[in-house]
C-alpha cells in the first residue's frame, strides 16, 4: 500500500495520513488520535454526501462512533455567517460536548466552514479534515485557517482551527470534475513557484490530467511537505507564511469580480501568479523570463493566464488584502523560480503600477 505520512509540528501536532482508500479505514485512525471522542459530527455538501458519506459512516461506525451528519449545499456561498449559525445551532441542538469533534468531508468550502464551526462552538473542540478535492488537499486542509466570506470579501472572518488529524485519499480524485482537477493544479504549481524549482519542472513535464495522476502521491506528499514546514516556522500567517499567498491578492480581485462564480479559485490564482510575475519585472525584482514560464505550464492545463476586471475590484482587493498594514501592503513576488521575495509597499504605489499594466 502506497502509503505517505507527515507530521505538522503546530497546534497539539498532528499528522497528514495520504493514503488511497484511506476513507475506509478513517474511523480506525481517528480512533488512534482522538481516544476521547464518543461521537463526531460530520460536515460535508450536497456534492461529496452521495459519493463518499456512507462509506465514511460505515468506517466510523465500525469503531463505534455516534455519527452526526450535516449536508450544506455545495458552493462557495455556503461560506457564510449565515450557515456557521446554523452549524452552531445544529451542533448544539444534538447536545456536542468538548470532547466530541468535528469531521469536515470535502472540499475547501467545507473544510473551512467546518473548522470556524469546532473552533468556536463550545470555544472550540477538535476536529478531523478528510479532504477529497485536490485544490483541499494540498492547501486549505494543512494549516489551520478557517474563514468565511463577507460582502467585502474573501475569507475575511476566520480563526486559526489546527485539526487533530488529516486524512487524503488520493482515490477521490477521480471524481473530480476536470475544471475542479485543473483549479486545484493552480496551487499546486505554485508551490514549485514559491520553493522547489525542480517540482515546478517535474509538473511542466507532465501536462494533463492522466499524466498527474500517476504521480499523484508524491504530488500531495510535496506539496504538503512545503507547506508544514511553512506553516511550522510560522503558524499565525505573520512572516514566512505568507509566501503561500503569491497569486492570490489578484486572484481575490478576480474572483470577486466574478461573483465568487464565474472564476473558480484555482483559476482566479492562476492569472494572479501570471500578473503578480508581470509585477515582479515591472519592479525589477523578477526575471524577465518567469511570467512566460508559468504562462508555459497553466496553459496546457487549461488554466487562464489573463483575467480581465473593472479595475475597483483590484483597487478593493489591494485595500483590504490580510497582508497589508496601514497604508502598506506586502506584495509576494518571484526573484526567480523556487526563490520568493516579500516586498513591502505603499498601497497607492502598488494601484499606480497595476493601472499602468492594465491599460487604466
């Protein structure tokens, strides 16, 4: 059995189990890191409850297990103060103690909601991420944050919610529609922007979904490798961590502009990285090689390189983006790839230089 395992050092420290079938098998390891738990209550959509609850249940069961679940309709606007309430009240309503947990079965929508919910509920009990889309595999379930959206925003209400355990099963990647497969191969890529060139090569050799696949396991199992030992070094999202950001201060731009649907977030981040790269050379800190090379490996993935948007969006993006201070934002930039540079810089320097790239 192809089986990979990391250890995270933050919160109580747990362990990132990858694993295919693991879902059979999740109610003996959360068994072993959680002795305590007599009953879980477990948060999924509309989407994954069909394909993967009953055999979640199942194995939790087995273990004897008292078993909650709670179905939130799939898509981003269940990312709301709206449908934690309703989380909280469900919890509550069946009688959750603090040593109960929360399993989040899903993709990041549920992951994230579901970790605010056990953060704060009761003032917080654990809980268990068992991810199944790529994009909640190699990001949102490793690290701790949990958010919800705002009118204004992104993620702007959160708490940090490390898990107890997190479990990946490679095998329900297959069910992944190829948009979703794609949107999560934009962070992916990523990291081999922001930390290991040779990984950025290994991916642009291996341009489509079959290919991937095949390699699956040593992909999660890097991508969360660089990930823990960022988010060791730097828990809270204050220094180190926020490298994990590159693309995503457009990237909320756009999939704002989008409604929060007509970009996913893996494709909004893939134009971000394309335009923050274009950024670095405007400011002669990128080489001037880098934005065609990360154009060179979304491409074939079917991932844009260019999103265009009303220009307050980026003027709303850059004013409330978590990585600024004051009238200041940090601006995550590439000196090459594998090497990241954090820069530092007055907001309206920044909005000057985007509206001079975007023609405005």
């Amino acid at each position: 059995m192809d089986t990979k395992t990391l250890h995270v050092d933050a919160g109580a420290g747990y362990d990132i189990i990858i694993e295919p079938g693991i879902l059979d098998r999740a109610g003996r390891h959360i068994k072993g890191a959680l002795p305590r738990a007599k009953r879980l209550f477990v948060i999924t959509d509309s989407n994954v409850s069909p394909l993967y609850g009953p055999r979640l249940v199942a194995s939790l069961e087995i273990e004897s297990f008292e078993v909650h679940t709670h179905v939130i309709p799939a898509g981003e606007a269940s990312k709301s103060a709206a449908r934690l309430v309703d989380l909280w009240e469900w919890m509550t309503a069946h009688g959750i103690t603090r040593t109960d947990a929360v399993v989040a079965l899903g993709g990041g929508v549920v992951g994230d909601l579901a970790g605010f919910a056990a953060s704060t509920v009761l003032r917080g009990v654990d809980m268990v991420q068992i991810p199944t889309t790529l994009l909640s595999q190699v990001d949102s379930s490793v690290g701790g944050k949990t958010a919800i959206d705002l009118d204004t925003g992104k993620n702007l209400a959160g708490t940090f919610c490390q898990p107890r355990l997190v479990l990946m099963d490679p095998e329900t990647l297959n069910s992944l529609p190829e948009a979703d497969f794609m949107s999560g191969m934009a962070e992916v890529i990523k990291y081999g922007c922001i930390w290991d060139r040779d990984f950025f090569d290994f991916l642009a050799v291996r341009p489509d979904r079959h290919a991937l696949m095949a390699d699956i396991t040593h992909i999660l199992y890097t991508c969360c490798d660089i990930k823990r030992r960022v988010v060791n070094e730097d828990e809270h999202d204050t220094g180190l961590r926020m490298i994990l950001n590159f693309g995503h201060t457009l990237g909320h731009a756009y999939e704002l502009a989008g409604n929060y649907t007509a970009w996913s977030h893996g494709q909004a981040v893939a134009a971000g990285m394309v335009t923050a790269a274009r950024l670095g050379v405007e400011l002669s800190v990128t080489d001037a090689d880098v934005p065609e090379k990360i154009e060179k490996i979304l491409t074939p993935l079917g991932l844009p390189t260019r999103i265009d948007c009303g220009f307050e969006y980026i003027e709303r993006a850059v004013g409330i983006d978590k990585k600024s201070a004051g009238d200041t934002v940090t601006l995550i930039l590439l000196e090459k790839l594998g090497a990241v540079r954090p820069l530092r810089l007055p907001k309206e320097d920044v909005l000057a230089l985007l509206a001079k790239m975007t023609g405005r």
